[in-house]
C-alpha cells in the first residue's frame, strides 16, 4: 500500500475514498455526487478516488470486489464502507456522525 495514501487516510479529518473504475455506470453516477458533497462540506472531508484497475494492490488490501466501494477513513480506522451508488443526504449524515 502506497505510503501517501496511508498518511492520508490516517488524518483526523475524515477521508471518503471512492474505489472506483473507469468502465463503471454507477462509478460515473457518483462523480457529481461526490463534487457536490465537497462543495457542501469543504474542509470537514478529503475525498480520494481509487480506480481500482490502476491500482490494485490497494484494492487487494480493502477487499474491493465492486465498485463503487466507498470507505469513510478517520484517524486510520474505517468508521463506514459502503457499496454501490450513494446519494448526497446519506454521505453528509455519514460524514457528520463519524466527525462527532
């Protein structure tokens, strides 16, 4: 696993990354949901995106057998994994609850 993305996913601030795939219908569903979710919620999420066919030894490490796969890191720990598509309200509230 790439020691970038450790570093990232162990900071306080809640980090969404979005394990996704080019070829993916619903993966392509998620791009403006994700964009309008970082309009709203600024610096209180980083948001990642993964594709998992560049790479796959992360991809490997999280189990990621669809996509999308969204996981909701805090401090290194996953707080929330989730997949297929996810609507706005329910990422925010994710978001929300795991910055408590």
């Amino acid at each position: 696993m790439s020691e970038k993305f450790s570093e990232i996913i162990k900071s306080d601030t809640p980090t969404l990354v979005d394990f996704f795939a080019e070829w993916c219908g619903p993966c392509k569903t998620m791009k403006p949901i994700l964009e309008e979710l970082k309009k709203e919620m600024g610096e209180q999420v980083k948001i990642l995106k993964i594709d998992v066919d560049h790479n796959p030894q992360i991809s490997q490490v999280f189990q990621i057998q669809s996509v999308p796969t969204l996981i909701l890191f805090k401090s290194g720990n996953i707080v929330w994994r989730q997949s297929g598509v996810v609507m706005l309200p329910e990422l925010k509230r994710v978001i929300e609850t795991s910055s408590n």
